[in-house]
C-alpha cells in the first residue's frame, strides 16, 4: 500500500506524535492520536511490512504533558522506536510527560505480542526517554490515600487478567525510562496463567520511584529480563493497599520475581523508614534471580528467597555477588535485623558486605555456598553472622573465609538426629568443619573429619597453626563438643581424641564408656604418645611412650592383643603379647 507521508522532528529524524493529532497541553486527551500513532507503526499484517513509520517521537512540550485516558498497545510490530524527549525532562516526578488519567486501573502503555496470530509476536520494540505517571498531576506520598484508578503499570508486558492467549515479546529494549506511581513501575507476566515467552526484556538505566506494590514485577512463563545500571527507589510500601489478585500477592519490593529468568547487575536501590518495602528490596518468589554488584540503602530484608522453578528435579540457580547492603542511618540499624533470607538450594553468595544477618533456612538438599562475606556491627551493635534451621539443626552451609561469627572454612551437611548446634565463632583462627550426611534412620555420620574451634586459644577444641596452647586438644573421633562437655557421635564405635603438650607430646587417648559417662577428664584412657623434648637442641630425640596400666588388659578371645606393648606400673616392665592372653616381659 502507499506510504503514508508525515513531517520529521529535525532534531530526532522521526515522526512526531503531534502529526496524528497530539496537542501534550495537559487538558486535551491524547490517547486515540496516540493510538494512532502507534497502529501506523504496526503495519497493515501486523508484521512491520507496510508500516507508515518506524520512529515515533514524543516533543517536550513547556508547561504541558501527554494526557491518557486508555491504554496505550504497542502490538504485532517488528523494529519499532518509541522515543521521549529524556527521561527527567522536568525535576519532580509529577511532571512526567505522560500522565494516567484513566477512569479504572490500567496499564498506561501494553506491549502485548499476542500470538493467536502468527504474524502477530512483537520483534526488536524500543521504548526510551520517557517518564510516565501513574496518577494526574498528583503526587502520592507515604500515608497518602490511594485512588482506585492508580495506572496498573507504567509499562506492561503481556496480557492483562482475564484475556487468554499465550504472548511473544523477542527483543523489547526500555531503556532511560522512569516510572512512579502506579501500582507496578514495570510488570512482566501473565496473571491468567497462560505461557509467556518474553526473550528477552532488556531494562537498561531506568527508574522506578514509589510504585506501590513493586518497582519492576517480573515473570511468568519462559520471561528472561536483563535488568541492569538502574535506580529502584522507595517502591513496594503501599503493598497492602491491594488486595491479593492474579497480579499479584499481597507483597510490596523494589523487584519481585515471580518465575523465568531474571539477571540483575549493577544496580541501585533504598527505601527508609517511611518508604521501606512491604516484605524485601528484592523478592524471589520463585524462577531464577542473579545479582552481580548492587548497593542497597534499603531497611529490612536485601534479598528474601521464597523457592526457585524447578525442572525435572532441578531447582533454577542464581548468584548474589558485589552486594554492598548497609546505611548508617539510625532507622536502617534498628529495622534490618537480617539481610538476606536463602533458601533455594546451591544458591552462591560471595563478595558481599551486609549488615544484618544470613538466614539460612532448612531442607536443602544442595547446600548453599557463601565466600567473602563481610558482617556488619549487627544490630544492636553486636556482632551479625549466619542464622537460621539451615545452621543449627542441618549444617546446610559451605561457607569459606568469611569475616564475623562464623567458620574459616566449613563445608556443611545434614546434622545428626541429636540436633546439636554447628559452632562457628570469629576467633581468627583458620578452622575447618566438614559434616556429612546424619545416622537420623540407620544412616551413617560419614565425616571424614570434625575439627571445631572455640572462643578462645585456650580453649579445648582449637586447631591453630600459630601460638598453640599446651595440652590444647588437636582432634576429636567419633565425638563433638556439647555445652556440658562431650559426647559420641555412635556407641557403636569408640571415641577417640589427641591431644599436643610439652610433657605428653603428641598423647592419644580413649573414652572409657564404663566410666562416668560424662566426658570429663578420669573418662579418657592412655593410649600412649609420641614424645619430643621441648629445647631446640634435642627436639630430633622423638621416642614413643606406650601407655601405662598396673596389670595385663582382661581382653582374651582370638588374638586381639597380639603384637601389643604396655608398660605394667606395678613391675615397672614393658609387656608384650604373644597371642591370646598370654604376656611376657620384655625385660
């Protein structure tokens, strides 16, 4: 068909949204020549071939703005640049270039790629340079009143509650817009639950100020979204404000995924005392969150991990590096008692500096993985570290060199049935902790080694390389530390531990379950030791000291004993056997 000529905007070299009858006064509704607009983009098959124009631009109009009553769809259309004049061209965002004055709760624009039609899906649509407002030439702060009408979303993507039909969006760049006030700054999804297939959404410098429920919704289907080098600001506080529909829960963030694939980089984010969101800064209801550098003001919870999609058994993964979550501000310390909530299994978390704690919460089967965490004073001044079921009763935790109340190095695994508490405590000395699968059923503790450190040097349990404390023990077997001394890991086996002093040497001793039961110091029996002398000029002079007794061990069947030395204290003699019960002296 004939192309349809119109002027050009000489400074961007595109059509001008006043040739469709646009006036941007701010009392003239611009919503059908706006429309109009935009249908001349999508071209007569929907495909882009025949399209009037390719380049829709929106002039700055002084004193004025865009005022839009409906929603504006961008539909069936391939190549398609929808462009502002910037993305602040007034400071205050109130005077957003287009404003919602829509008698109900809509989007204020829908990219909607429906695809009854196969030539319908939208390919390679750009929206940038522009500021939209969800409600008027009002401004709604905290504890102002929210009108019904408040816009849906700024920018919407898919179909809207109650339209069936599955959506397709390859390629969609937003790019330098800002969104505020409305219910959803930028909403990704499809609340009937049918199939979306957005791959990809590219969200690159935007901003989204005090939008109600969240600043950017994503989700759900097959969604990929790149959020990256944007400002998520004071969004989500008016969750409740909303009550629980196909859009969403009720739960308020600066980004919520619902479920695809979302990719989180270089970010930044905040919300105070008054503006602090709803349940998080981000939230992952479920799909795949990643988070590669991003510096959050925000109070409260950084990150809450709610479950992850799974796939034929798998769970989606994601990463949390280079976050820095801290504001030294009175009101940031008293409501952030915890920074990050994980629960998604096999979830990395590294690089990072927090200020309330980690929760690590139970029932993971893939533990996750923390390096380079960096704590805070906590709140109330103390110390903040890891928390949470995960720790305490299934060790669900490989942590390496973190700083603050917890283990150098502590690969985890799940605790054993007697629900004894994982001790990791910040006294700089290098530690290791490796915990296998518990005995909880018949299974079997199948550590290869549990070394614990304590709160002090001094302290029974301690494993220094450095300043070593004499008679200090260096490991435990088959035994691990309890509040009121030891106890064994399986009765079955004997314990076992060995202990380094400059009169004992490196000593070896074994619990005596006939004894007292208790641990304490008469429990443990001699099992000889290797001795060093302690002047350096005589330290290669290393003998063995085999255990002392004042008569022959009562052991007698088979030839347990054969081959065994001890030194009898009652005839000063060392005695060997020779097979069964029989012992000779050696001298």
């Amino acid at each position: 068909m004939a192309r349809t000529q119109f002027s050009y905007d000489q400074y961007k070299g595109a059509a001008n949204v006043k040739d469709f009858g646009a006036v941007g006064d701010g009392s003239t509704d611009d919503t059908a020549a706006i429309q109009a607009a935009l249908d001349a983009m999508k071209g007569a098959d929907g495909t882009g071939a025949g399209a009037s124009i390719s380049h829709l631009y929106f002039p700055h109009v002084d004193g004025g703005f865009y005022k839009i009553t409906d929603t504006l769809v961008v539909d069936g259309t391939s190549g398609g640049i929808i462009q502002g004049s910037g993305g602040f061209t007034q400071r205050e965002y109130e005077n957003a270039q287009l404003r919602w004055y829509g008698s109900s709760s809509k989007p204020m624009i829908q990219v909607r790629g429906e695809t009854t039609s196969v030539s319908n899906p939208n390919y390679s649509i750009t929206i940038r340079d522009l500021t939209l407002h969800g409600y008027q030439s009002t401004r709604i702060d905290a504890g102002d009143a929210i009108p019904a009408t408040v816009a849906l979303a700024g920018i919407y993507i898919g179909n809207l509650d109650g339209v069936t039909g599955a959506t397709l969006q390859r390629q969609l760049l937003i790019e330098n817009v800002a969104v505020h006030n409305c219910r959803f700054g930028f909403y990704s999804g499809a609340p009937d639950g049918q199939n979306t297939d957005h791959a990809s959404i590219t969200m690159a410098s935007i901003i989204a100020i005090k939008n109600f429920q969240h600043g950017v919704h994503t989700g759900t289907g097959n969604c990929i979204v790149y959020l990256d080098n944007s400002h998520l600001t004071l969004n989500g506080f008016a969750a409740t404000s909303f009550a629980a529909d196909n859009y969403s829960v009720q739960r308020g963030s600066n980004l919520y995924v619902s479920s695809g694939s979302t990719y989180v980089t270089n970010i930044t984010t905040a919300g105070d005392d008054t503006y602090t969101p709803y349940s998080a800064d981000l939230y992952q209801a479920s799909g795949q969150l990643s988070v590669i550098n991003a510096w959050s003001d925000t109070e409260g919870y950084f990150l809450y991990q709610g479950s992850a999609s799974v796939n034929d058994g798998g769970r989606h993964v994601g990463q949390i590096t280079g976050v820095r979550h801290y504001n030294g501000s009175t009101s940031f310390k008293t409501n952030t008692t915890t920074s990050m909530v994980i629960t998604v299994p096999g979830t990395v978390v590294s690089s990072c500096m927090v200020y309330g704690n980690i929760e690590v919460q139970s029932g993971l089967s893939g533990r996750p993985i923390f390096m380079g965490i960096n704590f805070g004073d906590g709140p109330g001044g103390g110390g903040s570290g890891f928390v949470g079921t995960g720790i305490d009763t299934q060790r669900s935790l490989i942590n390496i060199g973190n700083a603050g109340n917890s283990a150098q190095i502590l690969m985890g695994g799940t605790n054993s049935s007697s629900g004894e508490t994982l001790e990791h405590v910040g006294n700089m000395v290098p530690q290791l902790l490796s915990v296998g699968t518990g005995e909880t059923g018949g299974g079997v503790q199948n550590a290869l080694m549990q070394w614990k450190g304590a709160s002090s040097a001094s302290s029974t349990g301690t494993l220094a390389v450095e300043n070593f404390v004499d008679g200090s023990v260096v490991f435990y077997l088959n035994c691990f530390p309890t509040a009121s001394g030891f106890t064994t890991e399986n009765t079955s086996y004997p314990a076992a531990k060995i202990t380094l002093s400059t009169t004992a040497g490196l000593k070896f001793s074994t619990y005596d379950a006939n004894a007292g039961g208790d641990f304490t110091s008469g429990d443990w029996v001699d099992g000889g030791s290797h001795l060093v002398p302690t002047t350096a000029t005589t330290r290669e002079q290393i003998t063995y000291k085999f255990p002392h007794r004042s008569s022959d061990p009562g052991f007698s069947s088979g030839d347990f004993w054969e081959g065994s030395v001890y030194y009898n204290t009652t005839t000063n003699k060392l005695r060997v056997n020779t097979g069964g019960s029989t012992w000779v002296d050696l001298h």
